[in-house]
C-alpha cells in the first residue's frame, strides 16, 4: 500500500472555494446533521494490522490505531504521535528508542504500555501474513520494552526505520484482545486513534464515531464520518452524482477526473502531487511463463504506457519508466533507456535470442475493479498484436482473494497498484524487489538486496542517489516488474464539508479527523 519523496508531499492544489468556519459549529449541530458520508473504491481487507498491507486497510488504521509516529500536513518527516520522542542511539542506525506518552488509553478504557507497542510488532513477524506488512520490517530484529521505553533492535542499519513506525503497519493494538500467533478473525478493533469504530460491515461501510479519549498527534475528531465503499469508481460515482455521498477519494472514473474544473455546482476538489504509481509484476518462479529474463524484457520491449495513459486513463495518469516516481529523490528512467519506444523487432529479438518459441501463453491476472480490467484489455490487445504472445485474463473479483491467487503463483503476471507507506525511495524498491518483497512473485537478487541494504545506512539520503539509480538499472535489466504509470491524488467534497484539503497529501495518511460540517 501503500513512498520518498524528498518532496512528494507536493503543495495541494486548491481549486474553487475553500471552506472556513466549520470549527465553530456547536456539537449538537454535528449530531443534528449526521455523520459526513466519505465514499471510497478502496476497501478494507482486514481489520487486523498484522494482516493487511494495502492502501483501503490502512486508511482506516490511520483512524482508529496510532502509531508511535506519523507524517504530518505538508511534512516529510515523521512527527511523535503515540509517543513523545523517537531517536536512534549511537551512529551505527541500529538501535532505535521511542518514550511512549504517558496518557494513553485503548478505546475499551485499558492504558496503553510500551509491552503493547513490542506485542504489535512481534506478533507481526511471528504470524507473517502473506497479505500483511512483515516484508516491511525486514531489519527489525527485535523489540524491548521497558517502563514506557520500547527499544528496536535492528539487524543492519536502516535510516528509514522511523518512516516505517509511521505507517499503518505499525498500528498498536491491545495484547488483551489479540492472539499473538494468529490474525484476530472478529470484526473488531481495539486501538486508541482518533475514531472508535463502531458498525462495521466488510465492502460496505465503516461507522467512525470520535473517541473521546484520543490523545497524539492528530488533534480530536471533528465529527462522526462514515465511510461507504464501493466495488468501482462507476458505483462511487452514481453516489456521487445522486449526494450519497459529501466527499470522494480514490478513484472516481478517469472521465469524471479529466472533465473537473472550477465552474462546477456545489463541488470543490483539490488536487495534490501524488505517487501512486501501477505496476506489470512477473511470476519468475519456475514453471511460469514469465521464469525467462527474456519473456519479460520482451514485454517490456512492447509495452505502450503513452496508449495506457491516454486511451484507458484519458490522460490522468502519467508514464511511468522506473519503480520510483517523477518527484521522488533518485527517480530516474531506466526502462526507457533500455525500450525508448514500443518495439515488436526487438521483443522477437529477445525471444530468439533465449530460445523461446513465440506465441507465449501469459496468464494476466487483474482485480476487477475500478479501469483494471479495460487496463489488462489494452496490454492483452498490445502483446497479442506482435504475434508473440497469447494472452488470458484472469480476472478475480475480491481483493481478498486477488492478493491469496498472485500470492500462490496463479498467475504469470498481473497488475497492481503501489501507494508509497512513507517519503523515501526505498519504499518503491525494498517492498517491492527486495528479499521477501511484498509482490510474492519468487524474484530474488544477491546485488538487489546488497543495495537496498547499502542505501539504508545513509542518514543523509542524497547520500543513497547513486545506489537508488543502479538499483532502478538493474531492475530494467532483470525486469521482475515493469512500470506502467503514476497519478496525482484527487479529492471531491461538497461545499457543507470543511478540511478535505488534510485529508489526503500523498503520504498514504487517511486524516478524516479533519472533516467536518461547515
């Protein structure tokens, strides 16, 4: 789900009205009014931290868990939340120590301690979720706690430990009601965010109601949100157009988005940098159609991003040529120095070359939701239109059920979208290519993961520029996944609603604590 942006928390663009005043509603006007309505396409794959690591998840951690840090408006650096101070001890960058606030309580009423915040993550790396953030905490070799002192204790050194404890990954829950071995299988959370999560029903809605006892970061909750999901951006829409819903974020059908402009009725809507970015991942596993360098530096060879951007996306997306976005620090272009243009010559070239016979069968595997499916139509039409390739699109509805199949190998490739967790380009690479990664597609590189490891033990980050762009080299070379497109971040609100300029920056922080009724 889930970024560096040595700047990609890019200034929000404000266009139409901004709304003021809202703060100064008595509560009983609140309740009178109702919850606000956010609708998103971004679901929820599981209530339990341990278990998901994807974008609509940890929207709505960010709201009812905290963590020791998080990112605040318009900052790139972690900020203390749950605790009052975090710092590395020493020089090395392999001991990190935070002081937990001394006020804290779950939403059930329990104070929340330092053995707390070490249970979160230990069950994390025990139970280690083919779905959940473990890939994350590679370095994290182990966790002490003492009074309201934690102490992480990693394997080599890793500048970006602190953006990864400002992460949904790192929600704290309550020992007392999580089994330290296993994912939690109720619908319930017990956290100490902003929210207290009342009504809960999976695909459908999540009830928000302000927990009174929230102390960090984020300031109270300004008022009661419910949040509605919709299985595509043609569903969100509807509700849209029909005031179903007063605010709508990610995604709303290309159309929608390329024909907003400043004269609409009752609609504002501010446009932020973004780094969400959607990927070709490969299943490099033996038996796969994809096992062969070749076969994927051949679709690589083919690929036409300016046709993806243009004809699917109409224009709301931007090709993309690297893992790491235009914006990002180290961003560079490496797969358009290797495949400048859609080329069938050298795509036949490469398959000869290896001694492959030409058609290959690609299984495609797509999520249906949203313009994934007419996305995997393009690629199929791209690839078969060379004549060396045969392509079947295995389409699965659930999310759920997506993550298990690519997880498992069905798939020879699919398609998938990236979030950034946190400003740094190590997060377009470590989850993503590293040991371990969270792509579940059998990659692994002796070089790849010797300069991950290098780029994480610069506390200066420019310092990390050079491995970053051999790292991006390499990755167009080997090609486990291929870049297809980045998107900046739009949110729509009614003009009732007031602090939808917060709610989303590109930092991957879902603030509907902002939110309120003007």
């Amino acid at each position: 789900m889930r970024s560096v942006r040595s700047k990609v928390i890019a200034a929000v663009l404000l266009l139409g009205v901004a709304g003021v005043g809202g703060w100064q509603l008595l509560p009983a006007d609140e309740d009178r009014r109702g919850a606000i309505r956010v609708g998103t396409t971004d679901v929820v794959s599981a209530l339990d931290p341990a278990g998901a690591y994807d974008a609509g998840s940890w929207a709505l951690f960010g709201n009812v868990y905290q963590s020791l840090l998080t990112i605040k408006p318009g900052s790139d650096t972690p900020a203390p939340d749950a605790a009052t101070s975090c710092r590395f001890v020493g020089q090395k960058l392999t001991t990190y120590r935070c002081e937990l606030r001394p006020d804290l309580t779950f939403a059930g009423g329990r104070a929340v301690t330092a053995e707390d915040v070490k249970f979160s993550f230990d069950r994390i790396k025990r139970i280690n979720s083919d779905q959940g953030p473990a890939p994350l905490f590679n370095t994290l070799q182990s966790v002490a706690a003492e009074g309201r002192t934690v102490t992480f204790n990693l394997s080599t050194h890793d500048a970006t430990f602190p953006f990864k404890i400002a992460t949904g990954a790192a929600s704290i829950v309550d020992k007392e009601k999580y089994p330290a071995a296993a994912l939690r299988t109720e619908a319930r959370v017990d956290g100490s965010g902003p929210y207290v999560l009342g009504e809960y029903r999976a695909g459908a809605r999540a009830e928000l109601k302000p927990n009174p006892a929230y102390k960090g970061q984020g300031g109270a909750a300004k008022a009661r949100v419910s949040v509605r999901y919709f299985k595509d951006p043609a569903q969100l829409d509807r509700a849209w157009r029909d005031h179903e819903v007063e605010v709508a974020h990610r995604d709303m059908p290309p159309q929608v988005l390329a024909g907003l402009h400043p004269g609409l009725e009752d609609t504002r809507y501010q446009v932020a940098g973004g780094t969400e970015t959607r990927n070709l991942v490969f299943n490099v596993r033996p038996g796969s159609a994809a096992a062969k360098p070749a076969v994927r530096q051949a679709v690589a060879a083919v690929l036409d991003r300016s046709k993806i951007s243009g004809e699917v996306y109409k224009g709301t997306v931007t090709p993309l040529y690297s893992l790491v976005p235009a914006g990002i620090a180290s961003h560079g272009t490496p797969f358009f120095d290797a495949y400048p243009s859609p080329n069938g010559a050298t795509a036949k070239r490469l398959l000869g070359a290896a001694g492959v016979v030409a058609p290959v069968p690609i299984n495609l595997g797509v999520n249906v939701r949203g313009t994934n499916l007419p996305e995997a139509e393009e690629i199929k039409r791209q690839l078969e239109a060379t004549g060396l390739f045969q392509v079947r699109i295995k389409p699965v509805e659930a999310w759920e059920d997506f993550q298990k199949a690519y997880a498992a190998g069905e798939f020879d490739a699919y398609t998938i979208g990236w979030i950034a967790d946190f400003p740094d380009a190590d997060n377009f690479m470590a989850p993503l290519v590293g040991a371990d990664s969270s792509m579940n597609n059998g990659f692994s590189d002796r070089l790849v993961d010797e300069l991950i490891t290098r780029t994480q033990a610069h506390s200066d980050r420019a310092a990390a520029a050079g491995d970053f762009r051999e790292l991006q080299r390499l990755v167009s070379q080997h090609v486990p996944i291929v870049p297809i497109w980045q998107k900046k971040d739009y949110v729509l609100s009614r003009e009732s609603v007031t602090g939808t300029q917060y709610l989303a920056d590109g930092t991957g922080v879902w603030r509907l604590w902002d939110l309120n009724w003007m």
